[in-house]
C-alpha cells in the first residue's frame, strides 16, 4: 500500500460543553487536518491521489463550513442561542462535544466518504 499526506490548516472557535475546566469557555484554535490517502498501486502518473484534489474537496468543505467559524454540540442550547442571536456567524452543529477526536471521525465517517 503506497500513502500520499495533504496537510491543511483552518482557524476555528468552539467549547466543550460540560468540560470541567477551562475548556468550557468559549475559545479558538488554530487546526490542522492531515488527509492521507492510500492505493494499492500508483495511476498513470506515478500519484497516490492528484493533492489538488484533496485541496479541492476536503479542503474547500472545511474553509465551508469550519474555517473562521464556531463549531460547538448541538444540546449546547447556550452556545446556540448566543451565536444564532449573532448576525452572519458561521456556526457548525456537531451531535457532540467539538473535540480534535470527534471532529476528525466526523471528517472520516461523514464528510470524506461523500467528496472523495
């Protein structure tokens, strides 16, 4: 198996709702996501995948919906009302808490599955 890396950076805001520290104030990150992309052989070209495409699909969904936005958990109603009462907030709804873990399993089970 031959794997070809894309590294791609995002600024986003969150909180982890419940968190029994200082993670649950609001607050910003400065993410980064590494797509690794796999085949058992190389195309024509000598490539694993074109990197243009991973920037195109998966790089152009996250500046969509996370970059310079605010991702917090959807049973956050406190965080959702603040932010919805903001005009022309980028917010992004997860089914959980917005941490590295669960925003990358979503990007895998979720999102990649749809673009690639």
């Amino acid at each position: 198996m031959i794997t070809a890396s894309r590294r791609i950076q995002f600024a986003y805001g969150h909180r982890v709702w419940k968190h029994e520290s200082k993670c649950k104030h609001f607050h910003g990150h400065n993410g980064v996501v590494w797509l690794h992309a796999r085949a058992p052989e190389l195309d024509s070209l000598g490539r694993v995948i074109d990197f243009g495409v991973l920037k195109e699909r998966i790089g152009a969904w996250i500046e969509q919906n996370w970059d310079h936005g605010f991702i917090y958990n959807i049973e956050d109603e406190e965080t959702e009302k603040v932010l919805l009462s903001l005009s022309e907030q980028k917010v992004f709804r997860l089914d959980n808490n917005p941490t590295a873990e669960v925003m990358a399993s979503f990007l895998l089970h979720v999102v990649c599955p749809h673009l690639l």
